[in-house]
C-alpha cells in the first residue's frame, strides 16, 4: 500500500537541493549556497548570478539583524512563528531563525524584481 506524502514537496530529494543563498561576509560579491542535508555551505563567485539561477527565492532577514537571504521556498518544510522571529524548518531537519513583523514593508519591495518575493504573511507556504 503506498503512502501519501505530508505535505506536497516531501517527495522531493533532499540530496543536493537549495536551502538558502547568503552573501559572504569576506567578499560582498560572492555568495555562500546552502544546501540540504549539508553541514558546509559551498562558494559561488557571484551572488547576483546565483539568485538568478535558483530564483524564484523568498527574500527573509536573519533575527540577530545580521544581513539577509534568500531561502528556497521548497525546501521549507514548516514555520514556527514566536513574536517578531520565525523558525524556517527546512526538509532536512535543519532550521534558519528569520526576522518577521508580518508586514515586511522594509524588506521586500524596494526593487521591482520577478527573482525574489516578499516573505509576506505566513510565508506565502502553500500548506499554510
């Protein structure tokens, strides 16, 4: 008897799929990919290029105020929203603590852009 996935995107593979994309702190160029089920983030030489070819992304902001990211909303399994922060839980387990006053009017919007979205109410999740 076949079982039915939790939620839609479970059935997809956790090897070797985008979590998120953050810029180096070393070089403001270049961008750090992070991927599921990695412990390690691996180097891309240019973040601009980078966002594009993983796009769309849901643009967030880290809860310690550091700079943001760009999370790849399929990787999400759940948010857990506490105040002002929400807890990403990705697919495999791992999680990214994000900044969230359910408005983002600071954050998205600033730049017309068809490769990013705003992180938006709830997180625009479709099992949401």
């Amino acid at each position: 008897m076949a079982t039915q996935a939790k939620h839609p995107f479970e059935a997809l593979s956790v090897e070797r799929s985008l979590r998120f994309i953050a810029r180096d702190a070393t070089n403001s160029t270049a961008a750090l990919l992070y991927w599921l089920g990695a412990d390690k983030p691996s180097m891309d030489a240019s973040f601009a290029e980078a966002t594009q070819r993983f796009a769309p992304l849901m643009q967030v902001v880290f809860a310690e105020e550091r700079p943001g990211a760009f999370v790849n909303r399929c990787a999400v399994r759940e948010a857990h929203q506490s105040g002002t922060a929400t807890r990403l839980i990705f697919l495999d387990e791992s999680w990214l603590d994000v900044w969230d006053d359910s408005h983002c009017s600071d954050i998205c919007n600033l730049y017309p852009c068809r490769r990013q979205s705003c992180c938006a109410r709830k997180f625009n999740l479709p099992w949401m």
